[in-house]
C-alpha cells in the first residue's frame, strides 16, 4: 500500500463534496423530460464509435497516463453466471480518468455509469455522455424520479451500471471515504450483483514522479460479486449491502479499519486528515 500524500488538490471537508471548477455551464436542467439513457439511433451509432476509439486508442493510452495494472480479472470468469446478466459495480473514485480504467477492467461489457449533474453541464459533457455517463438530478424531484425510473429500466436488460459511492472524486486520495446507500438501492431493486472494485496507489518511478509529475501509479483490482441478504427488509438490505461493499473496496484496496478510519456509510462525514 502507498500514500501518495498529495498536497495538489484542495480536498473539502465533507467527503462526497466536489472541488472541480468547470469552466463551462450550459444551464442544462435535469428534469422528468431529459433522456437519462438515450436509446435514440444517433446515440448509439455515435457510441459505437466512441467504443472503437476507446479498444484502438484509449485503453493503450491508460498505461503510460496511469501506470494502470487490472488485477482480478478471473473473478469475472469465476462469476461468469452469476454476471450473465449484468451488475452494479462500485469502487473509490481517485482520478479524472479512472471510469475509463473501469470500462478497460470490465470489457467486452458495456458500461454506464452515474456521475455529476455539472459534468453534463460542462466542457466534457459530450465525452462524458458517449461514454455511457447518466447524471444525478439536482433538486429536482420530478426529474429525480425519472431518473431513478430509467436506471430501473436500464438495470432490467443486461446492462452495467457504475457508482462511485463516495459521492465524488478526490485525487490520489488513499483512503475510501464513506460510501451512499445508491448503488446498493439499484443492485436490490434490480436484482443484480454488486461487484467491488479498488484503486489503489504504487510509488511511481522516476521517469513518472519527475518527468510527467504523476503522484502515483494505480492499480485497478477487481473483486468478487455480493448479493443482498434476502432475510432483511429492504431498509436493512440496503445498509447491509452497503457496510459490506464499503469493507470489500477498502480491503481491495489494501487498507484494514485501523488504517481506513473512515464509518462505513457516509453520515456527513467530514475528511480525515
């Protein structure tokens, strides 16, 4: 286990708070009329060809920009069955690009995932949608059922869905912050799996410490899937679930409680430092 330590980034004193300034904003609302998962022909045609791009150049690219390694990728053969269908996976959220780190880990599976209503809104809101990104609606309740109503639909076919359960990303941050109740709620209600994954840091050599000034290099580890504990209610489900990724991911990530020191379940939770 490594600690990059980073002194780059100003990481906020709640856990699932943002610090990216965008420097756009369309003004996009996420209401109940906005296209959560757009199943129209140019968006597919257009993901498609994002999808080629991704196989020819970015998914290469991971290794020098990262220093990506994937561990883990038997426990998706191991559980082949138990995935046929799809699955909620769920990890720590560490660096700008470590969706794209996911979707080369969980390949040839097509991935969505859910992320930040202002990152539809800014400079990379077309990227980030051709890549499967669903963002959460805002304060808008009418849009936010919408929104739970089409991962629902979404979750009913043989589909993935990504959650960064710590509400939002803090880079080469070493511990896993406390995880939302979401990607357990989706996981239940959908009858899928959740599947844990786990960045984590190794020291970086020279050429990237001092050359590309990389904090870190990171490692991607792949788990093996949990299940809801069908003798609870939903409620207890839910927390249950959660605790349970929340402990895999840490573990994944090689951090025990002692050293993690963060609850399971985000309750406000303010940063450790």
């Amino acid at each position: 286990m490594f600690d990059p330590k980073s002194t780059k980034f100003p990481y906020p004193e709640s856990t699932d708070q943002h610090y990216i300034i965008l420097k756009k904003d369309d003004g996009r609302v996420f209401d109940e009329n906005y296209p959560y998962v757009d199943k129209s022909f140019g968006m597919k045609f257009e993901q498609f060809w994002v999808r080629v791009l991704l196989y020819l150049i970015v998914y290469p690219l991971c290794i020098p920009k990262m220093g990506l390694k994937i561990k883990g990728r038997k426990n998706l053969r191991k559980h082949k069955n138990e995935l046929l269908n799809g699955a909620v996976s769920v990890s720590n959220h560490i660096h700008f690009w470590d969706y794209i780190a996911v979707m080369k880990s969980l390949r040839p599976r097509h991935t969505n995932v859910i992320v930040w209503a202002n990152n539809v809104r800014g400079e990379n809101k077309t990227l980030i949608r051709l890549v499967g990104g669903i963002p959460i609606p805002d304060e808008n309740v009418k849009g936010k059922l919408a929104f739970n109503d089409a991962l629902k639909e979404l979750l009913s076919h043989k589909s993935w869905l990504h959650v960064y359960s710590e509400g939002s990303m803090w880079e080469y941050y070493m511990r896993v912050r406390p995880f939302k109740k979401g990607a357990a709620y989706f996981a239940i209600t959908s009858n899928k799996p959740l599947l844990p994954l786990a960045f984590s840091f190794r020291k970086p050599g020279w050429i990237r410490k001092h050359i590309f000034k990389q904090d870190a290099a990171i490692t991607l580890t792949i788990g093996e899937p949990l299940f809801p504990d069908k003798s609870l209610d939903i409620s207890k489900q839910e927390t249950d679930l959660t605790i349970r990724s929340h402990i895999a991911v840490m573990r994944l990530a090689g951090l025990d409680e002692e050293t993690n020191q963060y609850e399971h379940i985000f309750d406000n939770s303010k940063k450790i430092n």
